[in-house]
C-alpha cells in the first residue's frame, strides 16, 4: 500500500486497537497515535494505561496523550505530524480545531449503522432493544456528534443471545476491515461521502453513555425486557440487583423460562438451594439466572454459587428506589 501518505490514529480500548493492527498490517504509515492519558485504577491505584497505548508503544509508534484536546501544545504537536488523514476509532469527541486539521479528513469508525444508535453505546443498546441486525459505519466527523457524511456501512446479523461482549468482538473485526476499506478509498479518493438520510418511517435509536445507576434491574419490568437488559449489559457494565442495601448482585446471563408456571411477584425468588434461582419478572414470568456474582465475589455459576450462599433466606430482590 502507498505508505507516502501520513495518517493519525485516535483510540482508547481493545477495539480501536484491531483497526490500528489492521493499518499496520496493510502497510499504511501511522505516524502518530492520539489516546487518553494515564488513570489511576484498582485498589493500589496504579497508572492505567490505555490498550491503544500499549500496543502502540509495542510497535515504536508515536504517542500523544492530551488531556486537553484544544490546548496550544497538543495542537502544535499534531500539526508537527503534518498528517494527511486522521481515523477515530472510540476516542472523545474532537474540536474542529483537530478534525479539520488533516487534508483528507478525518473518519471515525462506530459500532451502528447509522443515522441509527448515535451516541456512546451503541452495542449495548441495540441488544437492550432486541434488534436482529448491527454493524458498523465510517463517516467524516463535523460538529455534530455522528452526524457526518458516510463513507461505508457494513451490516451483521445478530444471534437470539448475543450479548454486549460477544457483538463487540464480531464488530470489532467487521470494524477493522472497514477502517482499511475507507482508508484505502479515501487517499485514492474513490469514495464519495454520503449525507446521512433520515427515514421518516423508522424510529432512530439513541445510544446515550450508560451509568452504574443505569444497570439497576426493575423487576416490574416483561421478562423478554429484562433478559435483554442482562445480555445487553453483559459482559460489561453488568446489569445488578440488590438484595440488601449493603449486597448486590451482578447478573452475567439469565434464561427465560418457558415452562415453569407458579404464581409470583416482581423481584419474587425462587430456588432449591441446589441448581437453581428462579426471579419473577413483571408480566408474572421467570428467569432463571445462569451466571452471577456477589459482591466481592468472583463471577460463578449458579450452581456454584448456591453452595455457599444461601439465596433462601431471602424472598424477593430488591426494586430500584424512584
């Protein structure tokens, strides 16, 4: 590939560092990696480095980490890039100051098809939302967060128990292939931006950034509703419920439960105290949690779990509070 033209990647976590490995592997020059700065994270409070940071730094790349993306000093020194083209992929929201910067633009890479899901989470809450279909979209930044001109959408099918973990593996590679696709076409400038089109017919889907108070479980709620908020959130942020205001629960994974007909109440529990916990949902139907952990506890089965904490002491999980 022309490695002539000079391009800058901005990116955080695991899934902007497949896109950054795919350009390297298509030969492309990265002459300068743009992520977040260190955090302090755990208990000790270490230095956390961004997985962008450390793959960047495996490959000699050049490393920016402003904390202040309109600053003097950062723009001084993107500007010493001289790049031809910027890529985002799951990085902040930039200034026009650093997107217009670059002779061809600069695209970002997100996890919908857009005009639908804008917004923070996009993988989460199509999950949440029960849709059969995902994929990924490149466009040209503009002042609008995800409102610039597509470049290439790519379109997958989602499966009856996909979670949030499992759908952000298979964009992050749909993704990579696409982040090569738009480059390539863009500095052969075989590509030609599209306005991003508003169906008037169709509802658009906000994909706003989740909180922990977000991930709160409401039992009241239909359990299809609930089954999908707990995939929807699983591997990560993980939906929880409480059982106590000092206990709460993280659920990983949940089954409805198709056959099972007592009579019981929203946030109702039920088990043998052997090899299963059954909870009543809202529309008076049950799901049966697979995957959990206590706090402070490890992630186990429920099976393992129920031999060392007794569930039935407890007659109901607790409901959000107003």
């Amino acid at each position: 590939m022309n490695s002539s033209h000079r391009i800058v990647f901005m990116g955080t976590p695991q899934i902007a560092v497949a896109s950054l490995k795919a350009l390297l592997d298509a030969d492309f020059n990265i002459v300068g990696v743009v992520t977040s700065p260190d955090k302090p994270a755990g208990r000790g409070k270490q230095l956390h480095q961004s997985d962008v940071k450390l793959f960047a730094l495996q490959h000699n790349l050049k490393v920016l980490q402003p904390e202040n993306l309109k600053s003097p000093d950062f723009i001084e020194e993107l500007s010493a890039l001289k790049p031809d083209l910027q890529i985002v992929v799951a990085f902040r929201m930039l200034p026009k100051i650093v997107w217009s910067l670059s002779r061809f633009g600069t695209f970002n890479m997100h996890a919908s098809l857009l005009p639908d899901y804008r917004g923070a989470a996009p993988i989460n809450h199509a999950i949440m939302n029960g849709e059969t279909e995902s994929g990924v979209t490149t466009f040209l930044l503009n002042e609008n967060i995800d409102e610039g001109d597509i470049l290439y959408r790519d379109k997958i099918a989602l499966s009856p128990v996909e979670t949030a973990g499992s759908l952000h593996d298979k964009l992050m590679e749909v993704g990579a292939k696409l982040v090569v696709k738009t480059t390539r076409d863009l500095l052969n400038e075989t590509v030609k931006p599209q306005p991003q089109v508003i169906d008037t017919a169709k509802i658009l889907h906000p994909a706003p950034k989740i909180f922990k108070h977000d991930c709160e479980i409401n039992w009241t709620k239909n359990a299809v509703d609930i089954e999908r908020f707990i995939r929807g959130l699983s591997p990560y942020p993980t939906a929880f419920s409480r059982l106590s205001e000092d206990l709460s629960v993280k659920i990983f994974e949940a089954e409805l439960l198709h056959n099972f007909h007592r009579v019981g109440k929203p946030a109702e529990i039920h088990t043998d105290q052997k090899s299963y916990l059954y909870i009543c949902c809202g529309d008076g139907q049950w799901l049966s949690l697979k995957s959990i952990q206590l706090s402070g506890k490890k992630r186990l089965n429920i099976e393992e779990v129920l031999k060392g904490f007794a569930f039935d002491k407890f007659h109901f999980f607790m409901l959000p509070k107003p």
